[in-house]
C-alpha cells in the first residue's frame, strides 16, 4: 500500500472510527520505511491540525453533499498542496484519483479530480467574515469553542491560545529524582537541558525521548511540564498517605511517589483494568514501590476506606481536554459543545467524594488539562458553596502559550481542622 493511502486509510479511522491517533499511528505504520512514516504523519497530524481550514478552501465547490471519506480525501490532498512544498502537485492529484476510485464504486472520481484542478487554478480562498470567524477558520478551532473562549478569558487570550494550538510542542521529561537528578541527566546527555516551569523538567532537543538511554533505565519519565505542577502543587511528604482518584496512566502519581522518596503510600485509582496496568507498568519501571493501583470506581471509594483517612488527594478529573489540543490534534475534529454534559456532573462528584476521604486539615488538589471556566474555576466556585469547612489555598491556569505546555488548571483547597 502506497504512503498517501495508508495515510488516508488512517484518517478515517481516527476521524470517522474516533480511533485514539497516536495510538492508532504506532501501531499502523511499523511496517513503512522511516521516510514513509514521516510522510504519513505529516499528512495525517497536519490535516486534523488544520482540518477546518482545509475543509473551508474547498466545500463552496460542492453544490451536494459529499462522502464523509471523500471530504477527507479532499482535505489531506489541499494539505499537502499549501503545507507540503516538496510534494509534486500531480502526485498528490493522481494517487487521490487513484484512491477516489477505489471507493463507493468510482462515484467521486471525477469530482475530486475535477475539484483538486479548480483548487490549483484558483488558489486559496480568501478568509471573510468578524475577527472570531477568521480566528476559528484560520486555526481550525470551532467557533463555538473560539466565542467560549472570547467571552471567558477575552479576544487576546484566546487568540493567543488558538495561534499556539498550531505549533509543535516542547518534548518534556522530568526526572526521576529517586534514582538520579537533572544535573546528572544533562551532564550524561547534552540534548535534554533544564525545563522553566516545573523544577523536576528537562526539555529534550533530540528525536523520540523513549529511545533515549535515560527513558529505558528508568532515569526519566516523558512528561508535558505543565502537568508536572500538579503534583508539585499536591507537596505530598514523606510517610503519608496519599489518595489518587483518577490515576491512569500513573504519570502524576509517580511524580507524587517521588517527592515522597519512595516512602508512605499511595492508592491510585482507575475505573479501567487495561489503564489500571498501565499505572504498575510505569511504577515498576520507575523503581517505586509504594503506589497500589486499583481498579475501582473513585466515586465510590468512601465505601471502601475510612472517610478522613489520607493526609492528601489527588482528583485529576476527566475533562473536555481543550489545553492539550496542539499534542493531540483529534480533539479539535471531534470536539463537541455537548461533551460538557457529562463530564460536569462527573467532576462535582469526583470532588465531593475526594473531600470526604481528606483527614481534616488535609489537602485536597484538583486539576485538568481543559481551558474552561465550567470546568474549573466554576466548580471550584460551586464546590466552596457546598462546603463550608473547604478553604480555597490557590489556584491557577496555565496558558499553553506561556511556556510552551499543555494548558492546565489546578486548585488547592484545605479541609478545615474539627473544632
């Protein structure tokens, strides 16, 4: 199978089949030759980056509808035409023919090949429309979630965050301190240097961080910088207990195990068993003995435990993901308005049930890698109106723009001490 196939092939199972993308492409393309896999990532990663952008360059050419398949067989062919300079223009143009005939019979052969002609003698399309218009076509954001995003935090920012979703993101690790430091890790290996945001981050400036001698012995952890913060801000200690809620795939509560040197206990929740080995998987390779993976609903976990039982918890809540949109370009395809329906009910649940188990005086910290209000300041809001012995300690949004991270919210709250 040609490159720009398989390439399409894969589009349509992350796009149309919601496959997980960067699951679904190392798995997919083992068999290509390296500049084979450059190629298809390129294609695919850049398409859904760029996906509304794409779509509007061509869709006034339809006076129909068309195959779901065959607008992203459109979409990956202008791709290459405005991203991809060394592409040839008719090689793209015939293998999309070649792939268009394969499919629904022949049907849009003609049409594709007929619409990718009109594209190179027309060129792009002018851009029209009031500024969040032109924000969400220019970077590929739904205007939904560009007005949201208006109205919470204001033109600049959003604008900011929508212009930094189309970059590359900083390849982050943090070390394991329990074995080595950053120090020791920079002077073994010149491509990784200090991170800025978390004091446990190194950036690395090489090619696949997992490949490196410090990954595979356990030296460091890939890791964005920003999610790094949140257990920085948890400041578990040494000896005590610790309660992580939502723990897969065990990044956090490894973190967590570190800053505790390996000593105490943490129970790391997971409502998936397939998850739950990824949490033992990345503790074992770490060298940490201390974190027990469960599987267990956490909404449920006061039936299990003593309520006020640990010194710390951890609520990582499930979330819209809006912050990690530049690493994980699936999101903005399938992104919905509606995705907040059950995700908010969910993360009031989660931080009722985490503030039982909190022992009084105790920490309770809850973040997300979204950018939105409903999501974090709101429900901090809402959970402080129910609580009256909760105190909000701190909270913070990192911007993905600011340092070059995901974006990430996290809170810090305290449970009042019995009288």
């Amino acid at each position: 199978m040609k490159a720009r196939e398989k390439a399409y092939n894969c589009l349509c199972d992350i796009v149309l089949g919601k496959s997980y993308s960067n699951l679904y492409l190392r798995k997919e393309i083992n068999d290509f030759s390296s500049a084979d896999k450059g190629l298809i990532t390129n294609i695919v990663y850049g398409t859904m980056q760029n996906y509304l952008y794409l779509r509007y360059q061509w869709e006034a050419y339809v006076q129909s509808d068309i195959a779901a398949d065959m607008a992203l067989l459109m979409d990956m062919s202008i791709y290459q035409f405005l991203f991809m300079d060394k592409v040839p223009e008719y090689a793209v143009v015939n293998e999309a023919v070649e792939i268009a005939a394969k499919k629904h019979k022949g049907k849009y052969k003609a049409m594709i090949n007929a619409m990718l002609r009109r594209f190179l003698r027309e060129g792009k399309r002018p851009i029209l429309g009031d500024a969040l218009f032109q924000l969400s076509i220019k970077t590929s954001h739904p205007l939904w979630v560009v007005k949201m995003w208006e109205k919470q935090y204001g033109y600049e920012i959003a604008e900011r965050i929508c212009l930094d979703d189309q970059g590359a993101p900083a390849l982050a690790a943090r070390v394991n301190t329990c074995v080595t430091s950053r120090d020791e890790i920079i002077a073994a290996n010149p491509d990784f240097e200090k991170g800025c945001l978390s004091e446990d981050a190194l950036i690395y400036h090489g090619g696949n961080i997992a490949d490196t001698k410090e990954y595979l012995t356990g030296r460091v952890s890939i890791q964005d910088e920003a999610s790094q913060c949140v257990a920085l801000l948890v400041d578990p200690q040494p000896d005590e207990s610790i309660l992580d809620m939502c723990a897969a795939p065990g990044t956090k509560t490894c973190h967590m195990a570190q800053l505790m040197k390996n000593e105490g206990e943490i129970i790391a929740l997971d409502i998936h068993e397939h998850r739950v080995e990824l949490i033992s998987n990345a503790a074992a390779r770490l060298g940490l003995s201390i974190i027990q993976p469960w599987c267990f609903d956490a909404c449920e976990i006061n039936h299990e435990y003593d309520e006020e039982s640990f010194d710390r918890v951890l609520v990582d809540a499930p979330c819209s993901g809006y912050g990690v949109m530049k690493r994980k370009n699936d999101i903005k395809v399938h992104m919905q308005p509606e995705d907040m329906d059950t995700l908010l009910p969910l993360q009031a649940k989660l931080l009722d049930t985490a503030f039982k188990m909190v022992k009084p005086g105790g920490v309770l910290v809850y973040s997300t890698c979204t950018l939105n209000k409903k999501e974090n300041e709101k429900q901090i809001e809402k959970f402080l109106g129910l609580h009256d012995n909760a105190q909000l300690i701190s909270q913070r949004t990192i911007f993905p723009y600011e340092y070059n991270t995901d974006g990430f919210y996290m809170a810090k709250l305290v449970k009042a001490e019995k009288a």
